[in-house]
C-alpha cells in the first residue's frame, strides 16, 4: 500500500498530526477546520467521527462527541461534507470513529466512500487486529485504505511485533494507560516506554498520541517517535478561541 | 444447535471481544485463566462454602400456591431474594473477587444500576478487604437511594456518571475508562452477562447455581428434574442466564424472557432490546442493541433501573436470534400491578425488575398441569419509595 500517509512519512520526520470532531462547535465547521490545519502547517488530520458512547475518551472529546451529535452530525452528513475536500487539502486525512457506525453504514460501503473522498486511513480503536485480519483487512486493502493500530505500554512485544506486521501507514502509539486528555508534562515512565519501542526497530513508523498538550509534550513525544498527535488540547483550544485562532495553537506547538 | 459459548467467545453471530487495545491485556489475562482458576478444586471449595454459610444457598424453590391457583397453573419461586444482599448478583461478585484475588488484584471496580450489583460488590469488598469504587448514573443515584447509602456504608465510594443518559450504560462506560486508566492493580467485576468475551461466560457459570439447584429441587417436589418453562427478567441478562443455564439443550424446557417495555414498546421510551434492537457493538460486545440508523446507542427507558439497558447480553441475543427462547416485554405499570400482587397474594415483595418477570402469567396462560418456574431475582426493599409513589400507599 502506498498512499500520503506513508508518502508523509517517508518525507517528513516529527510529523505534527491533529485530531478534531467532526460537526463541532458548529455542524458546518468541519471543513473549515481541516483546511484552516492545512495552511497553519499541520501535517496530518484526524478527524473524528462522533460516537454516543466513546469509550477510549476522556471528558473533553466525549463532550465535543455529544455536541456534534447534537448539532446533528451522521455519517452520511460527515461524508457529504469531504466530498470535495481534495479540491485544495492534500495531506493526509485519517478517519477515528467506533466501530459501531462503521459497522451499520456497512464496513466495505464505508471503505467505498472513504476511498473515493480521498481518505488514505482509519483509526477504530475497538476492532482489534483479531477481528481485522479475519473479517476487513482484504476490503481495506481493496480500498487502500491504511488501517492504524493503537499500542499502550502495556503491550507485550510479540504482540507489538504483531501489530507492526498488519498495520499500514503508521503505528498509533498511546502514551500512557489512560483515557484521552491533555497532560502538561510526560513523566519517566512515558520516556522509557518511547525509548524501548524504539529499540524494537520496527518497520512501521510510530505516532504518539494521548497526552499531547504543547510544545514539550510534542517534543518529547517525537524524540523517539516519527510524529504526534494532539487531540483533547486542541478541541479545547476550539472550545475557548473558536476556528478564527487555530494557527495561534499551532504556532505554539512549533 | 448450541447454546454455550465457543472456543472464539461466541454464541451463534453474537459475542466476541471488541475493546480498545487499552483493554487487552486485562482482558486475556481473564480470558486465558478463567476456566482454569474456575475449575480448580481449591477454588470450587472457597467458592461453594461461601455461598452456603455466606450467602446463604441453596435458596429455597417455593410453590406459590395462592398465586397458582389465581392463574390455573403449577408456580414456582426460585428465591433469589433471599441471598444476603437481596438478589441474584451476589453469586457472580463472590466468584469474581475470588478470581481477582487469584489474580492478584487489589483494588475493584463496578458498575451498577439498581444498586443491586453496587452493594453485593462492596460487599465481598469489604468481606476480602478490598477496596472499591462503584460507577452509578446519577438519575439511578436518585432513584435508588437505599442502595447507595449500602454502598457508602460498606466502605465503598460512589462515583456519579454524568454523560449520556446517566443511567447503567453510562456507568459502564466509566467503570470501563476507569479500568483502561487502572491497568495492572483493577478488576472490573461486570455486574450481568454482558461485555467482552469472557465476561459473559464468566458471569453465566457463576451464575448458574441458580437452575444447577432447580434441577435438584424440582426433582424432590414434583419428581422431575426440569420445569416446562423458566422464566427471568433481562436487564443484561445474568440471572436470566443462571436461570436457564442447565436447561439450554433440554428442547422440553421452554425458556422465557422478559424485557422491561417501559411506557410501551412503540412509546419511544422503553428498553425491549428484542423488539427494537438490532446487531451492533456495545461494551465490547457484539449483541442485540437499541439504536439509530447512524449506530448511535439509543438511550433506553425502564420505570427499574436495573433493566434499563439498551442491549443484552450475546447469549440472550442468540436465544432470540434461533428462536430458543421466546421473549416477552411488560410495561412499567403492568410490572407495578404484579409487584403488587405478589406482595398481596404471597406476602413476598419483589424488586421492580423481578416484577416484570411476574407479569408473565397475565400476558401469557400456561396450562394446568404444565410447572412454571420464575426466578425471584431479588427483592423490593430498594423500591419501596416508587412502589409508594406509583400506588399512593
Ligand atoms: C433484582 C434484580 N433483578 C434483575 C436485574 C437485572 O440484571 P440481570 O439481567 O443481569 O439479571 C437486576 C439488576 O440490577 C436486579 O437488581
């Protein structure tokens, strides 16, 4: 599989990747947002798609879930709002969504789509690499779409050596046992945990996220790492300033 | 067909373990050692001699001989309500702490709807010295409040979920973010027969002393060992599953469940998985569930906290699915009227989730000869206050 996830990677190190919720603050934001990313300097973009029960998040994407809900987000909505985002957004865009919607628009119909937009991954955090490789892994590689596993530092290394062999485009790698939400600094065992994946030497590049605030969590999730991505910080940054400031929190990350 | 779980933690289509990847080392630690912790001798022993001089098993099988005649049928009470605690739910909490004490935990979590599951977990905490920490949705903070001060009085804390509906799907997804925060020290004790695999399987042989002792029973009173139909309440699904457990491959068992249809099924307020859900992801489990088009988790209405639930349990789901079992739902006031009735005619107080149970009779005649055994999951003490409201007593 080759697509601008691993043309990104290939090109660029310390990659600064952005997660938002799609259809929040406003239903019609989403696409404002992704391209106001772009020009800030952002390399990549996640972009949530709302779940009633998110049960990976913290309270702040958990908030901005219900809201966007509220506002009257869907997966049919979502995927009518990016149909002409490749007109002017080249980097690559990742979709991070449950399982659950994915699985009633229908997984090869959600892929369809997806390709056809233009988006080169998905993250599901609750479809394990079990469940992929018996039942999706042939529709996403039909659709080329890369699909990103999540490791924790609770991961053994036969697994994170499993995981490294399935995965496409990169390796999400969480950055402590928790849910998401910002944390202003990284302890050691956060450090020892970036330094002893990277000995593995893994052939997929690896991506930090959960925990990602400012410009030293950044930096110190990237000294070990290809990239990282701020998700809770930024949808707070949202919350307080609006889509008008979002260069002003990329500014400070780098 | 069958009936138990498979090698792969499904039953039928329904099942499996879809969990972040934050949960799967808890969860195969589980799932690699529950049948063998469960099936050790040592631990067997621990395990009955609690629920003989703690719990208090067996529980008696009663005939109910006022309310037989009343609907022209042989009715039994499996008496659930009478474990210490007050329900069905303390038999999965002795088996899993003990489990989670194998395992070296140290601390537990759980959640809880109507409190029921809340206070027999902070019970066996405070039994093992154990500390604990209970996930409630406000609004069943509310509405089951003796239940609560249980808990706190045990030693364990209450902590309020706040998102969504605030009721037990709620609480669960806290108990579940509570774990992923709490990897190595935490056992999450699940309170019903739902969750990633193994949960359900877990909770279902725990909670299968339940038709292990109406076989027994049943072969004393009426000289058989299998009733013609048993009857439970699904909230999850746990003491419906206990319930059945031995009867699953006995085709001359007829297995009734009864799901909560809160103001009506077609009121846009209740919580007849059954009838208004269908296949889709909750808690880690791929099961019948209530939701919108888009797969977003319906948020389900029962007048008792403890079927308010938007899904089932993966074995119940595949009950329905193969047409096993034949599901019912009773309305709000339907359960209240049986309640009732069965404190009037029997002097026996249910808890409202039972008493959806106990509406079964009225909705549905059984014949003269045929034996009807009804799990009395647990009883009313914790819904004294909306027996009273509803009935202005
Ligand atoms: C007395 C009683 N019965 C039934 C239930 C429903 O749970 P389950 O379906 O797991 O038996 C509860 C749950 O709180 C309960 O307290």
């Amino acid at each position: 599989m080759n697509n601008r996830i691993h043309a990104k990677l290939r090109e660029q190190k310390k990659v600064l990747s952005i997660y938002f919720t799609a259809g929040y603050p406003k239903l019609e934001d989403t696409t404002r947002i992704i391209r106001e990313l772009q020009s800030s300097g952002v390399d990549m973009i996640e972009i949530g798609l709302p779940f009633s029960d998110p049960l990976a998040d913290g309270p702040t994407i958990q908030d901005s879930s219900t809201k966007a809900l509220h506002n009257g987000m869907t997966t049919e909505k979502l995927f009518e709002q990016l149909e002409d985002i490749r007109e002017d957004v080249d980097i690559p865009l990742i979709i991070m969504g449950y399982f659950n919607p994915m699985l009633q628009y229908g997984v090869e119909a959600f892929c369809k789509r997806c390709a056809a937009i233009g988006i080169d991954g998905l993250i599901i955090p609750d479809l394990p690499v079990e469940v992929y490789e018996a039942s999706y892994k042939d529709i996403f590689e039909t659709y080329g779409l890369a699909n990103i596993f999540l490791i924790t530092p609770q991961t053994s290394e036969a697994r994170v050596r499993k995981i490294d062999a399935t995965s496409e485009g990169f390796i999400y790698m969480v950055s402590s046992a928790s849910v998401t939400g910002a944390k202003s600094t990284f302890g050691n065992a956060q450090e020892e945990y970036f330094d002893r994946i990277a000995a593995l030497n893994l052939e997929t590049p690896r991506i930090v996220g959960f925990g990602i605030s400012n410009a030293e969590t950044f930096n110190t999730a990237t000294k070990k790492a290809d990239g990282a991505i701020i998700g809770s910080a930024f949808i707070k940054h949202l919350t307080h300033h609006g889509v008008e400031k979002i260069k002003d929190f990329i500014a400070a990350i780098r | 067909m069958s009936y138990h779980v498979d090698q792969n933690g499904y039953y039928g289509n329904f099942g499996g373990a879809f969990i972040p990847e934050m949960l799967y080392p808890n969860v195969e630690e589980l799932r690699t050692n529950y049948l063998q912790i469960m099936n050790d001798p040592s631990f067997k022993k621990d395990f009955d001699q609690l629920l003989k001089d703690y719990v208090g098993r067996p529980t008696p099988l009663y005939f109910a001989k006022r309310l037989s005649e009343k609907y022209g049928t042989r009715i039994y009470f499996k008496r659930e309500d009478l474990n210490h605690t007050g329900a069905h739910k303390v038999n999965n909490t002795i088996g899993q702490i003990l489990l989670a004490r194998k395992l070296g935990k140290k601390r537990i979590i759980a959640e809880t709807g109507a409190g029921q599951h809340g206070v027999a977990t902070a019970t066996v905490c405070a039994l093992m010295g154990m500390q604990c920490v209970v996930y409630m949705g406000e609004i069943d903070i509310a509405r089951q409040a003796p239940n609560v001060a249980r808990m706190k009085m045990l030693g364990a804390e209450v902590r309020p979920a706040l998102s969504g509906s605030r009721t037990l799907k709620d609480a669960t997804n806290e108990a579940i973010r509570d774990w992923i925060n709490n990897p190595l020290d935490t056992h999450y004790i699940i309170g019903s027969a739902i969750g990633p695999h193994p949960y359900p399987d877990m909770v279902t042989r725990f909670q299968s002393v339940i038709s292990e002792e109406i076989r027994k029973q049943l072969l004393e009173k009426e000289g058989r060992d299998y009733p013609d139909h048993v009857v439970a309440c699904i909230g999850g699904g746990s003491n419906a599953a206990g319930s059945y457990y031995h009867f699953l491959d006995d085709t001359r068992v007829n297995i009734i469940a009864v799901e909560a249809a809160g103001k009506g099924i077609d009121s846009g307020e209740s919580a007849a998985t059954s009838a208004l859900g269908r296949e889709g992801i909750i808690h880690g489990c791929k099961t019948l569930l209530m939701q919108t088009d888009d797969g977003q988790i319906t948020e389900p209405y029962s007048i008792s906290a403890g079927l308010d639930y938007p899904g089932v349990g993966p074995m119940h789901a595949h009950l329905y699915a193969s047409k096993r079992g034949e599901f019912i739902s009773v309305t709000d006031d339907d359960a209240m009227n049986a309640g009732l009735e069965l404190t009037r005619l029997e002097g026996i107080i249910p808890a409202i989730e039972t008493a959806h149970a106990l509406a079964v009779p009225q909705q549905r005649p059984f014949k003269k000869d045929e034996v009807v055994v009804i799990n009395l999951s647990g009883r009313g003490d914790k819904d004294l206050n909306t027996y009273i409201d509803h009935f202005n007593l």
